[in-house]
C-alpha cells in the first residue's frame, strides 16, 4: 500500500521559521518511517524572496503569495509562523475555512481572537494546535491538554517571558542597571525589535491568558487583567528582595476558585521566596508551576524561545496533526468542550485578590512624616508587617521600603493613589506582590 502523502505550507521564514525548515529537513525521514507518510514541503511564504535566510532551500519553494500557497489543494496543514495579528489572522481563518490544520505559534493572535479562530476551527471540524505559542521548547500546553487533563488547576504560575528574566537576572546577580541589561538581551537577540512587548509585560499577557484558556476555557479580559512590566524595577528592589530571602522574577500568575467560581489572571513583577522553584529559573529560560488537586505541584523548565526551541514544539504539533489526518481524530475537540464549561466562569473582583505587597517610596523628610504614611495604611485596612527601612540618601528626601501582611488589591490600589496624592511623597510609589501560594 502507498504511503498517504501530507501536503505543508510554511507562512514566515524568520526567527521560528527558519527552525522549523532546519529541523524538519534534518528529521525527515525519521519522521516519515515513525508517521507512515510522506511529507511533501509544499512551499514557503515570506515578505521579501531576497533576503538573505541561515537555510537553504530550493528557490522554487519561495513565494510572497501566502493566499495561493493556503489554496494549494494538495496542502493539508499550515504553519502559520508569520506574526502579528493582522496579516496571520485572515490567513489563519482562510485556512481553517477551507478544511486545513492549522499550526502556529502566535500568542498575540490567540489572545487577540482566540475565540473567532476556534470557532473557524470548530466550524470546519476542528484542526488548530498551537504548542509554540507558550514556553518556547516546553511541552506546557501538551501538559494541560493531555498528561496532566484528570487536574483541576487552582494556580498557575509561571516565569513565561524570557527577556524579562534575563533583564532581572543579570540585574540580580550582576548589578547591572535595568537600561544596560535591556540593550544587552537587544545585543543577544533576546529583545522583541519592540521591547515593550516583553519588559511592559504584553508578550507575558497573551501567554497568561492562552494558559488560563486551556485550565479554565475563559479568555481573560485585557480589562480584568493585572499586566504590570519590569520597566520601574531598580537595583533598591532587587537588593531588598535579596536581603529577605525573596528573589525579583517576573511571573504568570491565574488563579481560580473553585467554590467561589472565579479565575483571577495577572502578569507583574513579584518577591519569589528563594527556596521556591521559579526563583532557581534564570536568564532566558521559562519555567511554569501547574498545581493540580490530583497530581501536586508540577513544574516544567526549559528553554522558553528561539528558533530551535519553539521550532521543537511546532514539529511536535505537526505529528500530532498528521496522526489525527492519517488516523481520525479532531485535535482541537477539548478545547470545544471547555469552552463551553468556562462560560459559568467569571473574573474575580479586586477585593478578592489578595496577596502581601512590598512597597518603596521617596518622601520628603520632614517632621513626622512617616505617621502620615502610616495613617493611609490604616484608614484602608492594609496592616504593615515591617517597616524594612528608612534611608536618607540626599538631604531633605528619604526612602522608604515596607511590606504588608495579605491585603486586597482594592485596598493596596486605594493606599498607593493617596499616596500618589500626598506631598510628602515625591515620586510614583513603587509597588511589587509578594508571591504566596
Ligand atoms: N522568536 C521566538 O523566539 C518565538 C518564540 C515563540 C513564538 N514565537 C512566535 O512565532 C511567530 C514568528 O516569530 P519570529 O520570531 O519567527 O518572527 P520573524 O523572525 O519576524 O519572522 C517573521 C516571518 O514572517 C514573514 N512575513 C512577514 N509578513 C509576511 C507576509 N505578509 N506574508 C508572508 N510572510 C510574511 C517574514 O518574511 P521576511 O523574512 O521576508 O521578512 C519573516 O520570514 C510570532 O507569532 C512569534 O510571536 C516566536
């Protein structure tokens, strides 16, 4: 008998891209012999046929027209590794509409129109898989779906933004400043061309909420979200963290309760206890705790992007598309199904949210300063667990770091906008969480 043969486009041959074609050349005809197929590389859409690529591939195979490659019939998947969400998006729903597993690995489009693109994919009978699109290299999304599906998730937590960590790590364990150890990760190619996507915490954002979706089958509201960035952390908070036993990541944070049927989803700069998992995950890597009711606590850490990395979960997504062609099956039929069970789901209030905070301001020094401070803590109900230090670094101003026992973030959001208000405070309160489980 012949082996069926899989048609595949691949949309964008750059960072990614590029992986994928090195990869799958390299690994072609193992995965051939495992699949029973023949892979035919249909072709391969970018935006300029001239640029110089680190691949080699025959020219023929290169189009600028993405639209007649997804219309190619004998293409049977499509790899979508373009990004962006304009673009991406019509090609992704074109495809999806004319019957074609799509794979792709675009966290902004998922996020974006998450619930427009499984509704092509469910429409046309079900053929999305996007493994690349959170965590890089790491099996993450698989986990939830498949090893780990017997778990309710009452917390996920994660480190999912690999130049955030590398910017806190080199900060924290080499004492550059926030701006040197910025353009260092632009220097390594670890920076997005627009940075703020990653230190602002957008690109943490789209995974928090992809990872949310798949535990809960809710997309968290851009407005009922906590999306905070690196940008105002200083050496003052790093130091502070080191001293108490606390080290500064940047995390993933979706948290659900069952009884009271909320999921909280936020993305911010926080105090990791030392001891715990996520703070020994450094640089560019990811590492994500899933905290199941029948399994515990599971982390997974790796390599969180880049070429060889996300190009490893993509090619794990092609296998599972093509044994779902070859074989029968719908890839994407539980992510039907939880979406409807996430529609009772809704997102928590603010009073629900609770967690110690940390808290630095500059104030001006005068005579009985810090009894003002400490009277709009009172007046909002957060109670201060201690005052770590009060420091006068220039004549006239002093600074002064603090940390709360567990407070509502509707009752810390009041005490830092009076604080804001004050006159004795001189410069936007820096506030961070400090992470509980
Ligand atoms: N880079 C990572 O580490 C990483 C990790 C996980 C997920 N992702 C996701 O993977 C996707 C790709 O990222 P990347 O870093 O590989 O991006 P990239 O390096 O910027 O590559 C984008 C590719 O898309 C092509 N392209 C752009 N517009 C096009 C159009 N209108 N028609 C056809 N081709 C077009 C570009 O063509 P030219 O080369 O001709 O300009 C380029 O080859 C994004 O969704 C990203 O979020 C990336």
């Amino acid at each position: 008998m012949s082996k069926p043969t899989i048609g595949i486009a691949l949309l964008g041959l750059g960072t990614v891209g590029q992986g994928v074609w090195k990869h799958l050349a390299d690994k072609r005809s193992d995965l051939e012999t495992r699949l029973g197929v023949r892979l035919d590389m249909r072709g391969v859409a970018v935006r300029n046929l001239r640029r110089t690529r680190s691949v080699r591939l025959p020219k023929q195979k290169l189009t600028t027209d993405s639209v007649a490659l997804i219309d190619d019939p004998k293409v049977d998947i499509v790899i979508e590794l373009i990004g962006g969400t304009t673009v991406a998006r019509k090609l992704v729903l074109r495809a999806l509409r004319a019957g074609k597993t799509v794979i792709t690995a675009n966290k902004a489009l998922l996020c974006d129109h998450g619930p427009e693109i499984l509704a092509a994919a469910q429409a046309s009978g079900g053929k999305l898989l996007f493994e690349g699109s959170v965590g890089g290299g790491i099996p993450i999304i698989k986990s939830l779906r498949e090893g780990l599906v017997a778990n309710r998730f009452d917390l996920i937590v994660g480190i999912v933004n690999g130049t955030s960590n590398y910017i806190l790590t080199r900060m924290g364990e080499d004492g550059l400043d926030f701006e040197t150890a910025l353009k260092e990760a632009r220097t390594h190619g670890y920076a997005e061309a627009d940075a703020s996507l990653d230190v602002d915490g957008i690109d943490a954002w789209h995974k928090a909420s992809i990872l949310a979706f798949l535990a809960h089958g809710k997309w968290a509201p851009r407005a009922r979200t906590l999306v905070e960035g690196i940008r105002n952390v200083r050496s003052a908070d790093i130091d502070f963290a080191r001293k108490f036993g606390y080290t500064l990541k940047h995390l993933a944070v979706v948290r659900r309760d069952f009884k009271a049927g909320w999921m909280s989803v936020g993305v911010y700069p926080a105090l990791v206890p030392s001891d715990n998992i996520l703070a020994k995950v450094s640089g560019v890597n990811n590492g994500i705790t899933l905290r199941g009711d029948v399994v515990g606590s599971t982390t997974l850490a790796g390599r969180g992007a880049g070429g060889d990395a996300t190009a490893s979960a993509v090619l794990g997504d092609l296998v599972d598309a093509i044994l779902a062609r070859t074989r029968g099956g719908i890839v994407d039929a539980d992510l039907h199904a939880l979406t409807r069970a996430g529609k009772s789901l809704r997102m928590a209030d603010e009073d629900e949210i609770v967690s110690p905070f940390y808290l630095r301001m500059t104030l001006r020094d005068t005579h009985g300063v810090l009894a003002g401070i400490y009277r709009i803590f009172a007046q909002h109900k957060v109670s201060i667990a201690r005052v770590v230090q009060y420091e006068h670094p220039d004549k006239g101003t002093g600074t002064l770091t603090l940390s709360t026992y567990p407070a509502s973030e509707r009752n810390i959001a009041k005490v830092v906008a009076e604080l804001s208000r004050a006159k004795t405070v001189l410069e936007e309160p820096m506030l961070l969480r400090i992470f509980a489980t």
